[in-house]
C-alpha cells in the first residue's frame, strides 16, 4: 500500500485517466473470482488506486462505494493520503457525494471527516454521516474520555446536533438508547445546552418539531420525548407552544399525545388556555381510540366544568362526542359527566342548542346507556323506545374465478415474472407463470431467455459464483428463482436432480409434507427444462382456489398421449390432489375417459376419480403445555407407490409429540401455496401451521397470520385445526395480525363454516392457560362486532366467557381471585354484543361475579350484561 501512494503522489490528470481502463479490467477480473481465491487480497491496494486514479468528484465517489469493493476497502488514512493533493472545491464535492449515499453504501465515517478537515468546507448532515458520527463519538469514548466529553470538544457539534432532529430514527440506536452516567446522550445534550454549548431554544424547537413531524418508532418518539422532558420547560416555553401542544395531542402516538396532554390540562385548570381552546383539544382528543387518554381528558373536561360551570353550553356537547367511542366504559364515563353537569346549562338559546347536539349524539350510544341519556335530556319516546329489528351484517361470501391462461407472449410472460419475481403474487398469478416458463421454454428457449434478461438482472444468483448458487438451490428452490436460474444455466443439473428425502419415513418436521412436495414439483420442472422440457404442465389449477377440473386433466392427459410427452411425476401427483371432487357424475364421466385414453396415468387418474377420499383426516385437539395443538391420523389414499416418496409424507400421521419442532420452513409466503396444493381440505394445512402460530400468539412473535383470510375463504370443511388457528390469531400482540383472524372469523360465518362454540371453546380454553390473553381478545371480538356482527360475536363470547368467570367464581372464598387483564374489556364487549344484537338466556358463572363487592370494570360490566341478558333496567 506504500507503494502505491508513492506510485501516485505528483502524478498529472492526464497520467491518472490513462490508468483507469487497466483498473477497471482488473476489477472485472478480480469479480469473477471466487471469494476464497487469494486474489481477493488485491482488492483494497485496488480500491486505493482506483480512487486516486480517478478525475472527477462523481467518478471517486462511485469507485469508492462499489458493491464489490466496500467489502475489503482500503483504509481511510490511505484514501485521505491519495485523495489529499487535490482541489479543497474538489475534496468538498467528493464529500458531498460520498455522503449522500445510502446507508448501505457504508462509507467509512473516518474517510469522510478527514476529506471534510482538507477542504475545509460545511460538515455534511445527510444520514450517513450523522450516523457515522454518532457512532464515531461511542467509539472514541472507548478509547479515553466520554460521550459528553467527546461533544463538548467536537467543533462542529452545533450543526450536527441540529441534524440530529432530521435524521431519520436515529433516536431508536441502541448508543442513544442505551448510554449511562456520563454517555448517556440525553444527558450530555441536555447539560450541554446548560452550558450554552447549545443554543436552547433550537434544542425545544428541535425536539418538539420532530414529535410533531410524526412517523417515527416507538423507541425514536421516546428518546425525543425524553430530551424535551430533560430540558424542563419553563412555564413561558410551555405557553408559547400551545398549538403545538394540541396539534401532538390530536396526532401523536399515545405516549407524546399523553405528555402534550398533560402539559395542556395545567393551562386548563388555570384558565390560561380558554373555554374554546380547550373545547378544541378536547374534541381532538375524545375523537382518538386510545381509551387512557380518553378517559384523562374526560376527568380533565370534569374538573374544568366543577371550576367554571358557566362552560357547560361550550364543553358539555363536546364531551358528548365521548359517545361514539368503541369502549363502553367510556360511554358510560362521559354519560355520568352528564348527568353531573347537566343542570349547569342556563336556560337560554345556548343551553337548547347544547341540548339538542347532546341529543344527537345520543343516538350513538350503546341501547342500555341511550335510555338513561333521553331519559335525562327528557327527549321524546325516552320511555318507550322504538324497537329496532336487529339484522346482522356480514361481508359477501366470496366465489372462485376461473384463471386465465398464460400469457401468449413472452413479452407478456416477462413482465408477469418480474412483478413476481420482486414481490410475492397470488396463487393464480405464481401458477400462470409457471405453466407459461414451461410452455415458452418447450416453443423457444432463447426468446424467452432474452426476453427474461432485465427481469432475471441484478437477482441474487446472477453475480453469485456457481457453488453457493447451487448450495441455496439445494437447500430450497426459493419459488420461480430455481426455474428462472435454470433457464439461465446458472444450476447445475445435479442440482436440479430431483431428490428422495424418504418422504415416507417418520423423519421431518410437521410442515415436510407439504413443503417437500412442494419443492418436488419445481425441482421437476427446473429439471425438465434442462433435459426434456414438458410442453405445459398438468397441475396448472382451473380454479383460484387451486382446483383442477377432472375433465381438463384428462383432455391435458390426451394432448400428452398424442404428443409422446412424458408426465413429470410430481406435477401428476400435484394434479391428482388438486382434482375438484363435488360432482360425482362429473368424476364418474371423466374416469370413464380417462380409461380410454390406454395410459398409466389415464389409469391411475381413473382409479383415483372412484376412491373415496375423506374431505378430511381424522383429527384430534391435543394440549402441550400452553398450547392445544391438532393430531392427524393417516391418509389411507396416499399410502403405497401411487404417489412419489414427497407426497406419501402428506398421508403420514400428525402427532403433537413425534414431529421434529425445529425446521427451516420458516417462510410464511408458502403458506398460501400448500393451501392450493390440497385444495378442499384446509385441515391439511392449518393442522401443520398450526404450531407456528401458537408460538408467535404465546411468544408474542410475528407468525403468518395474514393466511388466515385465505385459509377462510379456502373450500372445503373448516374442522379442529382452522379454528384453532383462528383463535390464536384473534390472540396475537399486533393490531394487523388480529384483524386477519377478525376477517377470517367473519368470511367463515359469512359462508356459513363458523362453528361458534368450537371456536369459544378453544378461546375459552387457552385464555385460561394464558396462551390468549383477553385483552387481546376483547380488541379483536370488538372489532368484530363493530363491523355489524353483534350476533356472531356474541355466539363465540358465549362459549368463550364462562371458563374465565368460573375461575373467578371458584374463588368467591375470604379472598377472592384476582381477574385477568382485560376481563372487563371482554364481558363489556359481550354486554355490547347482547344489547345490540338483542340476544337473551344465561351465561354460566356471570351471576357470581355480578354479584361481587365494588365497581370495578369487571363487575360493572358483568351486572350490564346479566341485566341485560335478563331484560332488566341496568
């Protein structure tokens, strides 16, 4: 390396540029060779010469990040060595480029702060060299002094500190996050801005702009949210910011909105902030779901009215707007606000026009609550009110359509790959690629090759040398990748070799099953391509469900006979379980034909159409812990050599204690796959996710729950395993993962497949082990119901409900047992359910902990739904 800055020091422009052809051969060559290859050690001497080679600011810039080159870079005190001869214009220009590339450009941070000290120009503030010296700063402190030491020497810590609020996430880095005593870097900033080091008032400007810009993490909001706490606000900066304080608590995440609020509810009380001011803020606040900071601004609206009851005409119709709210504690809140301040209104044209809005809003009340609000306001028919005649809403149950054929062209066929190729399709698109790869590639190899060339650039395997190309596709196909990588003789053939895993001993993981012949059937077609193209396949579905009509298999099955083509094993096999079953005189017909065309697999296609095969396994719910799982007994269809050895593991039996736990089918996107392979028993499938999504409801991991609509929609009968899996996705810790299961709930009740006390059962049942927890549940059956199914709701809180009060009620002695987390929410729920939907009986166990001492939620709500139940006044 020390020869090379003596080879360029003093060397002209024009004895630079003569250099570079040379090294850009050198670099093609060194890129095609083997990592391991020992000449890869040239690559930072490479990198050194290259830079200083180079002419132009952007032609460095581009040098220095190559995607091969970052990997073994030279270091920065001999890039800044080469690089230090050159214009301070020039230098600043290069910096400027090198740090406005992205983050995974890794521009060492050392190299571009030296080039930043030899020209002398601005300290850039882009991401990447924010970052870097943030990072530069936890490093040096290692070495001697600390993070507030480092800060306070730093001499460009103004402008950095201000890029600070505009970096993305950077509050979420764990050196931020985690510093302590004195590199802790909330406390440095904040001791700094004692100091006047920093200027305070771009530190408050800064810190509350960021909150309010919105978007970011949870861990960025609050290490933001700390440094404004830790500057302390005096009185005077909190007034001068009022709007933003209202714009935080309308907006905000709950945390900021919480801080905003509190801020705010001083300046309330002591009427600095106004009657219509506040009336603003509370109505921003009371129109958020989160119910903490509702009911804060509720209690917040109360001691505002007790303090100046001449603000009942102006608060009390904005507290009203509490009625819409989805929780109905909250309701209730705001009803007993009413009730307590009612009489204040003056009896004057702004006493009836608050009455008249708090009437309106009324209607949005739960019914139990609307009549004691008419009764109150003395509205007409408060003592009779009309009787609605309950009607349950749910959404269309949805059909099947037909898939098209492959796309004619390869133009066509190009543009469908690449779209697929960059993001997870559909079934119907994924198989219509596929069958097209096939026919295009039986027609005209080479067209389709070059028409696939900028869909199958940049991909993975493309720059990859060939051993770990073919290592990747040995361990799993990775969808089209191994067809389209075929295509361009980037896998070896032993590779694509189809392989017998002994699918039919009892090794494997309780997704090897499916996942295997799965992956059979695009190592076959891969490897078909290569040695004797198919010229389309038989398993392309009729359907999206992933049906096939018996009558096309047998006329593919007759093209095949008449051309000589021989069947891939997999893709018939593929073909015989997705033939559509629901028709017997169909399937009598088609065997009939398919005896005709003298065949093997005209044979076996007809023998199979006259088996009678079960819509499901026999089946079994098992529980393992805090888990209740799902056990299949055998397919007796799928025994012997009718199927390959990776099909036969489907008909092997499931058990919850034989199956190896551990496996690397950890991607969910082929869920949606395997539920089209056996399409009409969704029961195959959800008994072998099943485990995955246990886990991530009891562990609180993300887990493939966005297949549950589809496993919903999925024809056939939805047994033990498609509600289980139901009931651990309506447990799961994210919002989007529940409204899955909410969605898949709904689509079975609306085809008529719910079968409501398995699936309050099973809830029921794992809310006692802890496995569901019900305040997890409540959010999901709430917004169940919200969408206009009281009465599917209810049918499932029915079953679910009596297993959590029993042990409540079991523990009515000297002390009784503590409720879990969310109970409440859950029986209020069930009241909603039971008021809207109009349902009466009884409920095992409610009258027990109806009858429990105080006014808890808990009890509250259990007396409002045995009231109800009962038809009692509540």
């Amino acid at each position: 390396m020390s020869d090379l800055v003596a080879l360029v020091d003093g060397m002209t422009d024009a004895e630079r540029r003569a250099c570079v052809p040379e090294l850009k051969q050198l670099r093609k060559e060194l890129r095609a060779e083997p990592w391991s290859s020992p000449a890869q050690r040239a690559y930072p001497t490479l990198h050194a010469a290259g830079a200083a080679c180079q002419t132009g600011a952007a032609a460095v810039a581009a040098w220095l990040t190559g995607s091969e080159l970052r990997w073994r870079q030279a270091p920065p005190p001999v890039l800044i060595e080469v690089l230090g001869d050159r214009d301070p214009a020039w230098l600043a220009e290069v910096v400027r480029r090198l740090a406005e590339r992205p983050l995974s450009a890794d521009v060492p941070y050392d190299l571009m702060a030296g080039l930043v000290r030899l020209a002398g120009c601005p300290v850039p503030t882009s991401e990447a060299y924010v970052r870097g010296w943030m990072d530069h700063i936890g490093r040096a402190r290692r070495q001697a002094g600390t993070v507030i030491g480092n800060l306070r020497n730093d001499p460009h810590l103004a402008e950095l500190v201000a890029a600070l609020f505009e970096t993305e996430e950077i509050g979420a880095r764990s050196n931020w996050r985690y510093g302590v005593g004195l590199n802790d870097w909330t406390y440095a900033l904040t001791q700094l801005t004692r100091e006047g080091l920093l200027d305070r008032k771009v530190m408050v400007d800064g810190c509350v702009a960021r909150l309010l810009r919105g978007g970011g993490s949870t861990a960025d909001n609050k290490v933001f949210l700390g440094l404004l706490t830790a500057l302390d606000l005096t009185r005077d900066e909190r007034c001068e910011r009022i709007a933003d304080w209202t714009a935080l608590c309308a907006d905000a995440p709950s945390t900021v909105a919480a801080h905003a609020q509190s801020v705010l509810a001083g300046f309330a009380l002591d009427g600095a902030l106004g009657s219509r001011r506040f009336a603003e803020l509370s109505g921003a606040v009371l129109f958020r779901t989160e119910k903490k900071l509702v009911r804060a601004q509720l209690v917040l609206l109360g001691k505002v009215l007790k303090a100046d009851p001449s603000t009942a005409a102006e608060l009390l119709p904005v507290a009203a707007q509490a009625f819409g709210h989805e929780d109905t504690e909250v309701q209730e809140r705001a009803l007993k606000l009413m009730e307590r301040h009612l009489g204040d209104l003056d009896e004057d044209g702004g006493a009836s026009r608050a009455r008249d809005e708090i009437t309106d809003l009324a209607a949005q009340l739960s019914p139990g609550p609307r009549v004691r609000a008419l009764r109150l306001l003395g509205a007409p028919g408060a003592e009779e009110p009309a009787t609605e005649v309950y009607e349950e809403l749910l959404p269309p149950v949805p059909s099947p359509t037909r898939l098209a054929t492959a796309p004619e062209t390869v133009t066509e066929l190009a543009e469908e790959i690449g779209a697929l190729l960059a993001s997870e399709g559909g079934v119907g698109a994924f198989e219509r690629a596929l069958d097209g790869l096939v026919r295009h590639a039986h027609r005209d190899r080479d067209a389709l090759v070059e028409a696939l060339g900028p869909a199958a650039a940049g991909r993975w395997w493309t720059d990859m040398d060939a051993g770990p190309v073919d290592k990747y596709f040995r361990e799993s196909p990775h969808g089209l990748e191994i067809v389209v990588a075929t295509l361009f003789e980037r896998v070896r053939t032993d590779t694509l070799r189809p392989a017998r895993n002994r699918a039919d001993e009892s090794a494997g993981c309780v997704h090897s099953g499916l996942a295997w012949s799965f992956d059979a059937r695009l190592r076959e077609i891969a490897y078909r391509i290569r040695t004797e193209p198919l010229p389309f396949l038989l398993a392309t579905p009729t359907w999206s469900t992933g049906s096939l009509a018996a009558a096309d298999l047998v006329e593919r099955l007759d093209v095949y006979r008449r051309s000589g083509a021989r069947p891939g094993e997999a893709d018939f096999a593929q073909a015989l379980l997705r033939v559509r079953r629901d028709d017997p005189s169909a399937l009598a017909s088609a065997a009939t034909a398919a005896r005709k065309l003298g065949t093997r697999e005209g044979d076996r296609l007809a023998e199979w159409l006259l088996t009678d095969v079960p819509s499901q396994p026999v089946e079994r719910s098992r529980t393992a812990g805090p888990r209740r799982l799902v056990e299949f007994g055998e397919l007796p269809e799928m025994r012997g050599e009718s199927f390959p050895p990776e099909f036969r593991r489907l008909g092997r039996p499931s058990s919850v204690y034989t199956d190896r736990y551990y496996c690397p089918h950890g991607d969910d996107d082929e869920w949606k796959h395997w539920l089209a392979m056996v399409p009409g028993r969704p029961e195959l499938v959800a008994g072998r996710v099943l485990r995955d999504l246990s886990m991530a409801t009891i562990e609180d991991t993300r887990g493939g729950y966005g297949f549950l609509p589809a496993l919903a929609e999925a024809e056939g009968e939805a047994g033990l395993a498609v509600h289980l899996c139901v009931a651990y996705g309506l447990g799961a810790r994210r919002a989007e993962d529940r409204l899955a299961a909410v969605d898949a709930l709904l689509v079975l009740a609306a085809r008529g497949r719910l079968d409501a006390r398995r699936l309050g059962t099973d809830l029921g049942a794992l809310a006692v082990l802890g496995s569901v927890k019900p305040a997890r549940l409540a959010e999901a059956t709430r917004t169940a119901a919200s969408t206009g199914a009281y009465g599917t709701a209810w049918s499932v809180l029915r079953e679910a409900l009596p297993p959590l009060l029993a042990v409540l009620a079991d523990g009515q002695g000297a002390k009784p047992a503590p409720a879990p987390r969310g109970l409440g929410d859950l029986v209020g729920v069930a009241a909603e359910c039971v008021e809207r939907s109009g349902a009466r009986g009884e409920l095992p166990y409610l009258a027990e902990v109806a009858e429990r001492r105080g006014s808890s939620q808990l009890v509250s709500q259990a007396r409002r739904l045995r009231a109800t139940l009962e038809e009692t006044a509540v």
